[in-house]
C-alpha cells in the first residue's frame, strides 16, 4: 500500500482505517498482553507504526546510527498512538516536535537517549549482544517479580 496515494484519498483513507479497526491491529507487546519484560532493539531508522514498538517496550536500547521519525503528517495522517505512548517515557515537547515535523526531522540515537525514549546507545556491532546481555540478566530474577 502506498501511504501517501491512501492519504490523498479520502474514500482510500476511510476504507483503510476500517480495514485496520476490523483486524483488531495488535502490534505490540501491549496490544497482545505480553506480561513479561520486553526489550527493543533499534538499528537503523525507526519509522511509523515501529515507534510504537519502541514506545510500548519496557528498555529500549539503540544503535549509534539508530534513528527516529514519525512520517504521519508527512504522508496526510494524523499523529496518534505513537506520539501519545510515546509521552509516557519522554517530554512532551520533544514528541511534539517529531510528531509535528514529520520527515523533515529524524531524533538521533544519541537525542533519543536524552529524551529517555532509549536507555542505552551502544556501537552497532554491540546492539544485540548488549540487548541478549540484559536481557539473560534479567532472566536470572524471580519471574513473579519481573512481571
């Protein structure tokens, strides 16, 4: 699907947004009731809908060349979910300013990191052994009270 031919169409527009309220869209952890810590790995650009991953995890680390943008107002959509879930780890100005300049900004690993969107920036070579790591350390808790 072309997101922006969709958002120039209204009648495009309408059919999509039923066709994803029908499906019961669950996309992250959250939606599907996952009860056990959730760790994002971010390498390279993370857009749209992956924001919502990021935002509905419980640690998220990033690759130095990690990247964030929200494209919804760049494309016709409003800004949602993302933005909204997103201000649970984050100021509301920072998201504010993503949500609101669409493609023409990207946040850094390293500014997502100062806004608490990420808790870790490591070398990208390092992104999943940093993520396995943490996540065996965490494993090694009593699993009731990680839950």
């Amino acid at each position: 699907m072309d997101v922006v031919q969709v958002a120039r169409d209204r009648d495009a527009m309408r059919k999509h947004s039923r066709r994803t309220r029908d499906a019961e869209l669950k996309i992250s952890s959250w939606h599907c009731d996952v009860w056990k810590p959730v760790i994002a790995a971010v390498n390279g650009v993370c857009a749209g809908g992956g924001l919502h991953l990021v935002a509905d995890a419980d640690i998220v680390i990033a690759a130095e060349c990690a990247s964030f943008v929200d494209p919804h107002v760049s494309v016709g959509q409003a800004v949602a979910y993302e933005a909204i879930t997103l201000l649970r780890k984050s100021p509301m100005e920072g998201i504010t300013r993503m949500a609101l300049s669409g493609r023409g900004e990207r946040i850094s690993a390293q500014r997502a990191y100062e806004l608490g969107i990420v808790s870790e920036v490591v070398a990208q070579d390092r992104l999943r052994t940093a993520a396995g790591t943490l996540a065996a350390a965490i494993a090694t808790n009593c699993p009731t009270a990680c839950e």
